[in-house]
C-alpha cells in the first residue's frame, strides 16, 4: 500500500474509533498537525484523539508538546471553544534538548460532535 493511502486509512480508523466513544458516551477531543516548520516528529495530517477519560490513541508528536495537547482537549471537551496551539523550539534550544534542529509544529484541537 503506497504511503498515502496508509495514512489515510490510519486517519479513518482513528476517526472512527473516536466516533465509537463518543457513541459510547464519552466526550472526545481530535487534535491534528496542521502545519509544520524545520524539524517535527509527526508530519501533517498526524492525529491524536483523546477522551474523557484521558484514553488516547495516534500521536501529534511525544513529550511535553504532547501533555500540553492533551491539557488543551481536556478543556475543549469541557466547552472550550476549538484552539490551534502552536509550539517551537529554536535551533539553539534544539540542541539543549536534544534535537537535531529547531522547528514549529501547529496542531489544531477540537471536540468532536
């Protein structure tokens, strides 16, 4: 299966799991990478869901960027209005932590309906 499609029906699957607990009665929180600049883990189109019960599934990137999406979902499925986040990290810092290079990730939350 070419890369595309892989991804695509990832991102199907994840909608639809997210579907399934919300159905189940749970709110729900979709985050998605909507743009990305220099180094970034996950490229565009990445998508994390996550409930009302901190279940999660699929991934916007890993470690603190990650706990701060989630924070954001949590207050989004308790009535926050949808919010893109945007975090980076310059070349300098890149190197304190780590990291090859510095980059900007934009990830878009929103509570699914």
């Amino acid at each position: 299966m070419a890369e595309g499609k892989l991804a695509s029906a990832q991102a199907e699957d994840l909608l639809a799991e997210a579907a399934g607990w919300r159905d189940a009665g749970h709110k729900v929180a979709l985050a998605t990478v909507v743009q990305t600049w220099g180094s970034s883990p996950r490229p565009v189109g990445s998508q994390l869901i996550v409930d009302d019960s901190l279940r999660l599934q699929g991934s916007v990137s890993g470690g603190c960027i990650e706990g701060a999406v989630v924070h954001e979902a949590q207050a989004i499925m308790d009535g926050a209005r949808p919010k893109l986040l945007e975090f980076g990290v310059s070349d300098e810092q890149a190197w304190d932590v780590g990291l090859a290079c510095g980059g900007t990730i934009k990830v878009f939350v929103e509570r699914v309906e």
